[in-house]
C-alpha cells in the first residue's frame, strides 16, 4: 500500500502570504516607547491618591 498517497494533502511551501506580506519598502512596525519605572511608580501613587479621596 501506498502510504503517501492517505491523509490531508500537504500545505503549499515557500509561498508567500499575499501581495502586503512583506512588502520591500513598507513602513516597519514600530512598539511604543516603553515606561520608566519612575513613570510607573508616578501613575501608581497618583491612582492610589485617587482612589483614598473616593
């Protein structure tokens, strides 16, 4: 018997996803700019204050 010939048909290989996949010349994404542990402790503290006036 055959064995290869049973089963799901295998994917297509080295194909590309479509035509915006990877575009020469496209923008990269960018992340945003992550925040500063003294940014961090700032927010904390001011929504700690907050929440002791409610």
């Amino acid at each position: 018997m055959d064995y290869s010939k049973s089963g799901n048909p295998k994917g297509a290989r080295r194909t590309p996803r479509g035509p915006d996949h990877a575009r020469k010349g496209a923008p990269k994404a960018t992340t945003p700019p992550r925040e500063t542990k003294e940014d961090l402790l700032a927010r904390m503290k001011a929504a700690a204050k907050k929440d002791d006036k409610s």
